[in-house]
C-alpha cells in the first residue's frame, strides 16, 4: 500500500518518502505481535512453523484478549467467541496458510474426552489439555477480583495454538514446542487477568500423556 500511495504522490513527493524509514512489513517471531513470542519462545515458533518472517500484527492482542474473555463473563453466557492473541501468516504463504493463538471461554460439556482430532493426545496439565501435529490445546479456568463472581462461577478459558501449513516432523519434541508455546503465552494471560493460583497451569508446562 505505501508503494502504491507514493507513486500516486509523484516524483517530488517520492523523494522525500525515500529519505524516511519505512516500517517493517515482515518481522521474525520474536516481534511478531508486540514481543509475545521474545525469548526462547521465538525459536520454538520458527521451528514448529518452519518460517523465520511473519506479518507484522498489532501488539494489542493480549488486550483484545483480555476484554474479550471478561465481556464474555459478564455476559452470563456458558460460552463465548473470545478473540485472536496473536495471528501467525508466514511471509510468501497463502492466505489460507496461517497459524497463531486464540482464547474463548468455553462451555462445562466442551471439557470431554471425546472429540479429539484425530491422531491428538490428552496430556495432564490444566482442566484439560492436548497436543497434535498442528497445534495443542489447553482448558483452565480462572478466579480473579477482576471477575465478579468468580470465587463461585470461575471464567472457563480455552486457549488454542496452531502452528498453521508446515512440514515440521511430527515427534514427541515437536508436540511439546507446541505446548509450550501455549502454555508460556497462557501464563501472561493470567497475570493480565491476575487470576489466582496462576489458573491452576503450573510455573513449567507438565508434558506427561494421559
């Protein structure tokens, strides 16, 4: 877009553009939305991916997050759609050919033994939680002085990371990246909701099959 718009400014005005940076349409994981992956996460995600450049996304999605699980709540629904914390579009991916973590709340029944996709393991930590080739999965639930009423009925969260298109290998190894990932990202999301006890999710991810 800024391509197009300096070429419709003309010459002139072209020239000056050239003089100032440009932002980065591509960043690499650890920048990829606001820093939510920094640290050794970043290389876990480049490696389940397979892609080291991804499109810049907004550094809001923690807070998107947030308000979206607390509207939920307080709706007194049993579920609700929640929202994206971090979407993963690979530089030169199709536009189908994305990964990234979303959180909901999710309903009582929702936490089963049955359903799982196909080839996915139940692992130990949390309500309920799982991994899989492309992704894991991760069920806890919060109490918070942030959620009236939460000592009572606590905000059920599901959170979900899905590594998107990749040709990674399918090992024990790789499925605990991907848990990982999940689980590190979760953590901040219970500080942001200062839930107690952490929501119940350990300091370390607990990667035993159940």
């Amino acid at each position: 877009m800024a391509a197009a718009m300096v070429l419709a400014l003309g010459a002139g005005s072209a020239a000056c553009a050239s003089d100032e940076k440009e932002p980065k349409t591509f960043v690499g994981a650890d920048e990829v939305c606001g820093g939510v992956f920094a640290g050794s996460l970043a290389d876990m995600v480049e490696k389940v991916t397979g892609d080291k450049l991804f499109f810049r996304q907004s550094p809001e999605g923690m807070k998107r997050v947030v308000a979206a699980l607390k509207e939920g709540y307080a709706s007194g629904r049993t579920w609700a759609g929640g929202d994206t914390l971090c979407e993963l579009n690979p530089k030169g991916a199709e536009q189908t050919d994305h990964g990234g973590v979303k959180y909901s709340m999710y309903a009582p029944q929702d936490v089963e033994d049955e359903g799982l996709p196909a080839g996915d393991e139940l692992y130990t930590m949390g309500v309920q939680s799982s991994v899989g080739r492309g992704g894991a999965s991760l069920y806890f639930e919060c109490v918070s002085p942030q959620l009236e009423g939460s000592d009572e009925t606590p905000l059920r969260i599901h959170g979900g990371f899905g590594r998107g298109k990749s040709d990674a290998p399918d090992t024990r190894e790789y499925r605990n990246m991907n848990m990982r990932i999940l689980h590190a990202v979760s953590l901040e999301l219970v500080k942001e909701l200062d839930c107690e006890n952490n929501g119940g999710l350990p300091k370390s991810p607990v990667l035993t099959p159940k």
